[in-house]
C-alpha cells in the first residue's frame, strides 16, 4: 500500500514538474520577453573594451621604460634589496598610474601619483624582501595606466644564496 501511494505520489510531481505551457506562468509575452527587450536597446559603447576592428587611439600615452626586468643578481638570505623603474611617457596625452601589484607580498612597488605629462619621466620603486625565501626568485609587478594596453608587466629576479647556519653546501 505504502509503495503505490509512493508512485502515485511521484508520478504526480513529475507530471506536474513537466509542464510545457509557460504562457500561463510569465504572461503573455512568453518566456523570451527578456532576450527581445535586451535586442531592442542597443550596446554601450565602452572604451575599455576592444575588439580587432578597433584601432588603438594614437593621442594614447605610452609608458616606455628604460628597462622592463632587473636582475639582483646573488643576495644573502634575508636582505631586502631595491631597485628604480625609469619610464618616460612617449604618448600624446598626460600619463596616469592607476595602481602596481606585485605577483607577490614579499615585493612592494611604490610609483610616481601625479599625472606624467608627454615627454616627462615617471619612476615606480621596487622593494624584495627575501625573508623565508630560498634559491632563484621571479617577481612581476603589474602597472595599470590609461595607456594601451593598459596593463604593463616589469620583472625582478634575484637568486638568494644559501644560508651558512645549515653548514657548508654541497658541490
């Protein structure tokens, strides 16, 4: 008795959960009225966004740096060591740095604020702290300007020798 009822009980909620004629449960306008209102407005224009038709606007500034990757060479472990970006904006229009993030905590970038006009130089400052760290190191650091792109990745590498409190190294 108990099993009958089950199916019965079951069968009624998948014919029920089953049904094709959604007119009654959205309206009139049927279940596509969303998709037709969305054609009918047209597309914000944003100019973050490209695709390949779009040509990069040439009044653009353009961050050039002297150099895009710094290589620290040997440290000892522990030391924090830093170094200086040099960039100049080759662009037409004033040149702004939004933000810089390091692909790490241990690296630090502190950068020029105010806007850097056309021709002018800007500096972002890179500090690693090799705290915990052992063996060759890769850092990036990801800059966020109006430029285009508008991501710019400089790097920093350093190889942190091994400390001499594990006794002497192998060769």
């Amino acid at each position: 008795m108990k099993r009958t009822f089950l199916f019965l009980l079951a069968g009624t909620l998948l014919t029920s959960a089953c049904n094709t004629d959604k007119t009654t449960e959205v309206g009139a306008e049927g279940m596509n009225a969303a998709a037709t209102e969305a054609a009918a407005n047209p597309t914000v224009d944003n100019p973050n966004v490209t695709n390949e038709t779009e040509v990069p606007n040439p009044n653009a500034p353009v961050m050039t740096f002297a150099e895009s990757d710094h290589d620290f060479g040997d440290i000892q472990p522990g030391s924090v060591v830093k170094h200086t970006f040099t960039f100049t904006n080759t662009g037409k229009t004033p040149l702004l740095i939004g933000n810089a993030t390091a692909s790490c905590g241990c690296t630090t970038p502190n950068w020029t604020k105010e806007p850097i006009a056309p021709g002018a130089t800007g500096t972002i400052d890179v500090q690693f702290d090799s705290h915990g760290k052992s063996g060759m190191q890769n850092k990036q650091i990801s800059v966020q300007a109006n430029t285009t792109p508008s991501t710019t990745v400089i790097a920093i590498k350093a190889n942190i020798l091994p400390d001499g409190a594990q006794g002497p190294v192998r060769q």
